[in-house]
C-alpha cells in the first residue's frame, strides 16, 4: 500500500512479504475502505504504529488534517510462518516481523 504525499519525493508505504506458505493467511487492509477518497488532498499529520497483537496482527495509524487512517497489517499462521512488515514514512524505514 503506498499513500503519496503533496511533496512529490515523499511517501507512506506499507508492505508485507508476499511468500505463501500453507496454514497461513496474511495481507493488509483498511479499516473503513469506502471513505478513502475524503483522504484525496489531506494534510499528512503523523503516524502512529501499535504493538504486535497476538502475533498476528499489527495497526497502524496515519493521522492526517482529513481524519485517520487505520491499517491493519496480519499475519494468521500456526505459529511457524513469519512474514516481513516494512512501514516506510518518508526516508525512514522500521521492519517488524509478525
């Protein structure tokens, strides 16, 4: 998922390794999906990224002048299948493994 910025150099991503074991599903979502649009043009305000819950899943906030985004990062395995999580705000880059 990558969310541009009013600076053209500048993004927000959120990516997840994509290798498919067996006994697992994982991928990102949005919370509210059909109010994305009201984002077009927001402000970029600040990010919040949230503990590990449960091994599974993680949330990540991007608060903006328009309201929060919330995404939600999982990974459902059987505990033997970790997936990389990159969250990228501009040049900065922090790896979580779920």
């Amino acid at each position: 998922m990558v969310l541009k910025t009013k600076e053209e150099d500048n993004s927000i991503n959120v990516k997840i390794s994509n290798a498919l074991h067996c006994c697992e599903e994982f991928g990102i979502s949005i919370t509210d999906e059909s109010n994305i649009d009201q984002f077009i043009g927001a402000e970029y305000l600040s990010v919040d990224i949230g503990e590990i819950i449960d091994g599974e899943y993680i949330e990540i906030n991007i608060h903006t002048s328009q309201g929060t985004i919330n995404i939600k990062v999982y990974n459902m395995h059987n505990g033997y299948y970790s997936h990389d999580v990159y969250i990228q705000v501009y040049d900065e880059i922090k790896r979580i493994v779920l």
